[in-house]
C-alpha cells in the first residue's frame, strides 16, 4: 500500500506514562503500520514515563521545560523546530497535556492527531482530562462511552473525528474501571486510525503537491 520508499515519520508528543504511545511503536514492530517509524519523542516532563519507553526503543528523546520559554508560541516554535530537524511527516499527540498554539498549527496544519478518551464531541474540551471525562460520564448516567481520534485544530477536542471505539458501561462501574477499559480501546484504535490515514495521505500524494489535503 505505501508506494513511496521513505519511512513516513511521526512525531510523538507526550506528557505523561506512554502508553499509547507503546502500543502505536507496537504496531509499527508487528508491520500493522507499514513503512512508518517514530522519529522523536518529545515530553514537556523530564521525568514521563514515555520518554525512558523510547529511549530503551532507541528511539531519540527530548524533553522542553516550558520554564525555559517565554510563553506559549516561543514553546510551540522551539517544538516546531524540533519536528523538522527529525524531519516528522505527522506529529501523535499521546497523553499531551498542553493546548497546541499557533507555531505548531501552521507548520504542521491537517498533520497533528490526538486521542482523547470519550466519544467527541461529547466530554470533550479544556479541562476534560483524565479521570474528570469518565466521571462525567457516569454522573450523565450514559450507558457507553469510548474514544476518538481526531484531527487537532485552535480548538481543544473540536477538530474532525477521524474514527471512534465504544464500550459498555456496566451497572457497577467506577471512573476508573471504565478509564481501564476505554484506554485498551485506545491502544487498539490509534495505531488502526494512523495507518488509515497514512494510507490515505499516501494515496493522495503525486495526485496532490501535499499531505494535508489528503483528509476531509
Ligand atoms: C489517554 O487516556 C488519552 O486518551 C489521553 O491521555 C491518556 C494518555 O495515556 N489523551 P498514556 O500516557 O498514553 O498511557
């Protein structure tokens, strides 16, 4: 399916244990996304667990203190920077728990996915992170939650779903017996939407001039 030769490359960002990102360099390990390798790994926290998982990967770590940049868009351009000298065709947002401004928008613009753990565009948006989206859910009554992956814009959980899992919620359930079961959801969900979409950016070049009018 991939008709170019050159590893496609992705960028992962992540803040905290990694997981997903585990399972996405998984999947790259197991040929379920083929001709695809992670270029980088980026952390704002020294200490996240998904760095070490990369680095005993082999795989080239950085980790940016935000302390060191004077806001946002400096933080976002020092990122930026990073990305290309990786030379990363498509940044995984992983567990990142900073809001992407501008800088890394436009660089990177229709190239940046994120996964978030509920149906979007329910639960979402800023400050719906962690155990705060499955308790949410439960106080709502819902009788299923899930995940998505979706396209990452200026507005926080709003871009393009760009594919879905679902779970059942059951009579007894806790905010973190479903986050359990919704974040095995997620590792089987990411790596399937970035080798969709791979195929699909991959399939549309040489009849586009670029990757990000591949999608929607
Ligand atoms: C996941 O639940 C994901 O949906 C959310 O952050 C969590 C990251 O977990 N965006 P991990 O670091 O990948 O284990």
């Amino acid at each position: 399916m991939m008709s170019r030769l050159a590893p496609y490359r992705l960028g992962v960002l992540l803040s905290g244990r990694g997981s997903n990102f585990a399972a996405i360099q998984a999947a790259i390990e197991a040929g379920e996304i083929p001709n695809t390798q992670v270029g980088v790994v980026i952390s704002n926290h020294a200490q996240a667990g998904g760095l070490q998982l990369a680095t005993n990967k082999g795989i080239p770590t950085v980790a940016l203190d935000k302390q060191a940049f004077e806001n946002r868009m400096a933080f976002d351009a020092a990122l930026v920077d990073i990305l290309q000298q990786h030379h990363i065709d498509l940044v995984i947002l992983a567990g990142y728990d900073r809001i992407i401004s501008a800088p890394l928008l436009a660089a990177y613009e229709r190239r940046i996915l994120n996964i978030h753990p509920s149906l979007l565009p329910a639960y979402g948006g800023k400050g719906m992170v962690g155990l705060k989206v499955h308790q949410a859910v439960l106080a709502q009554g819902e009788r299923e939650s899930g995940c998505s992956v979706h396209l990452v814009t200026a507005v926080v959980d709003d871009g393009p779903v760009l594919g879905q899992s679902r779970v059942a919620i059951t009579a007894n359930e806790t905010p973190e017996s479903l986050a359990a079961k919704v974040l095995m959801q997620e590792h089987q969900l990411y790596p399937q939407v970035i080798r969709q979409y791979i195929e699909t950016v991959l399939s549309q070049e040489g009849k586009t001039d670029s990757h990000d009018k591949a999608l929607i």
